[in-house]
C-alpha cells in the first residue's frame, strides 16, 4: 500500500462521488397504466366477442380492437421508458436530472448555489410515501431550478440535500468546474 499524494484523505475530499440514484416511481404515473391494461382488454375482450360470433365480426371492429390492443401496449411501454430513462442523481457535489437514452440531457445544481428545498405531495401521495422534492437556486429566483417527481420518501431526500447543503465547505471542491 502507497502513501502517495494521491491517496492522502484531503485529496479524497477533491474528487466527486456518487451518493444516490433515484427513479421515478411507478405510482405516479398509475393512470396510464390502468389505462393502457384497460384499453388492451377492451380491444382482446371485442376481438374475442366477435370471433365466438356474440356480435357480428367485421373489418372495422377487428381492426378497432386491433387498434385498441396495440394503443393500450404502446401507452404502457411508453409511461415506462419514459420512467425508466428519468434519474435523480445525489453525489457530494450536486444534485442532476438526467433524462433520455440516446439524446440524454443533464441539469444539475451545485450544493453552494441552493437556496431552498422543499417537498410537495397530494394526501394520496403522502399516504404511499410519494412526493416531488423542489429545488430553488439562487439563479433561478422563484422558480424551481430542478424537480424530484414522484419519489418515494421525498422528506427523507430533502433532508439529505438540505445537509450536504449545510456542510459545503469554503471554498468548495468543485471550484474548478464550469457552471452552465
């Protein structure tokens, strides 16, 4: 083991690490999930009516149930890719949105530019432990610079910003990064 320059703990302090990652929860989109499996079974239940000859088969009620099946898939595959490609990153430097697959966009605030963090939460979301955490920055005035939607225990991720908030020393490490 080394006792490099490298290795000392103050230079720990200088490099960035990752904290948490969080994913919108599911819950918070749940109308276009019942909606899409509801859609799909409507358009199997009519297919089906029509082939057991309950109801006169034609064309143009196949192809509706067709398009029923298919339009309940692609809103529930779409709710959750667009899910899934949504992270709220926490490192010790600063919080980040990022969105997308292929045209992926970060937004990030940096611990020393906040100056608000507060949670909002519709009672039903309170009941399941969901909720938006709202970030403000000094850049941003009154509207929020980034927003947590739909996370699960969003007083407990506030709390984590509001400390890593509280403990950013003078200067800070990430001094040296440009801000956009």
């Amino acid at each position: 083991m080394s006792n490099s320059p490298s290795d000392s703990p103050a230079s720990h302090e200088k490099r960035e690490r990752l904290v948490a990652i969080y994913h919108p929860k599911r819950g918070s989109t749940i109308f276009n999930y019942v909606l899409g499996f509801v859609v799909f079974i409507l358009g199997v239940a009519g297919n089906v009516i029509a082939a057991a000859s309950l109801v006169e088969f034609g064309f143009v009620s196949w192809v509706l149930g067709l398009f029923a099946m298919t339009f309940g898939l692609v809103l529930v595959l779409w709710t959750e890719t667009r899910r899934r490609y949504v992270l709220y990153i926490v490192t010790t430097w600063n919080i980040r949105i990022r969105r997308g697959y292929f045209n992926q966009k970060t937004a990030r605030v940096f611990y020393d530019e906040i100056t608000k963090v507060v949670t909002a939460s519709e009672p039903v979301e309170e009941a399941i432990n969901q909720g938006d955490v709202v970030v403000y920055s000094a850049k941003s005035k009154d509207e929020p610079a980034l927003i947590f939607q739909g996370v699960h225990n969003p007083h407990g991720i506030r709390e984590v910003i509001l400390r890593f908030v509280a403990t950013t020393p003078e200067p800070p490490p990430w001094s040296h990064v440009p801000r956009d």
